[in-house]
C-alpha cells in the first residue's frame, strides 16, 4: 500500500452571494452537495447546477471539471467547504465554497425555486426536536442547533 504524505493546502476561497453570483455569470459551474430530499424542496435558480450530494462525492469527484471555475455550496456552508477541502487535496485549484450556502444565498433575494421558506431550518436535520448535524441530542430551538450561533449553522 502507498504511503499517504500529507500535505497542506493553502486556505480555501469563501464567495459571498454577490460574488458567487457574478462567478456564476462569468462562466463558473456552482456543484451543490446537498442531498437530493433538500435540493427537491428549494435549490439555485438561474444557475448552471452540477448536484453532487456530499454522501456521494468521493465517488463522483471526477464529474467536477478542473478546467472551470467551480463553486460548491451546501444550506448554510461546512459541508460544501469539506468538499472544497477535497477537491484541492485532489489538486483542483480554481474552486471556492459560498459561504452561508443557499440560506445566505436566498436571504440576498437571489433567485431560488421551490419553497424558499423550507430554509428556516438551514440544514438537514436542524429541526425542532430532531437531532442536530448528526448529534445524539435533540435540538429543542433554533439556537441550540449545530453550536448555538442561533442560524443553525453546522
């Protein structure tokens, strides 16, 4: 088995809503990591859109093209930086995550379809009484949910 060398990557690029948008313009291609249930209720509109949910991504990964600007978004941001993590650990180097994802994204007015109002719980599984960002403890409100910052950020 090959020795695996790690190695470190230069910190990864954030992208507001604003200018993801004018990325998107100039030709980037946004890869959306969120699973299928959460894009099926509310998604980017008037966006070239590559869905790669993140529990398939390792496996897919060479559907993200190298020769394009590429920015990765999830609901709210961590999870499409872990796939913007990955992408340049396996040498992708004009990629960049939307910070604050889709909620940020559709808090802007920027086009959205579907029900915009399916984001108020932000991330998959950040409801009340549901356990949070895969934790045993169930979230009783908003602010409880993926570390208290009250937007239920993961």
């Amino acid at each position: 088995m090959a020795e695996v060398i790690p190695r470190a990557l230069p910190e990864a690029r954030q992208l507001c809503p604003s200018s993801t948008r004018k990325a998107l313009a100039a030709g980037a291609l946004l890869v959306d990591v969120r699973e299928a249930d959460e894009q099926a209720a509310v998604g980017f509109a008037e966006a070239e859109v590559l869905s790669i949910p993140l529990s398939q991504f390792e496996a897919r990964v060479a559907e993200v093209p190298r020769d394009r600007e590429v920015v990765v978004a999830c609901a709210s941001g961590p999870r499409s930086l872990k796939a913007v993590y990955y992408l340049m650990y396996q040498g992708h180097d004009r990629v960049a995550n939307l910070d604050g994802g889709l909620s940020r994204w559709a808090a802007k007015g920027f086009p959205v379809r579907g029900d915009a109002a399916a984001l108020t719980a932000l991330t998959r599984g950040c409801t009340e009484g549901a356990s949070c960002c895969g934790g045993d403890v169930p979230a009783t409100k908003a602010e409880d949910c993926c570390g208290g910052d009250g937007r239920g950020h993961c």
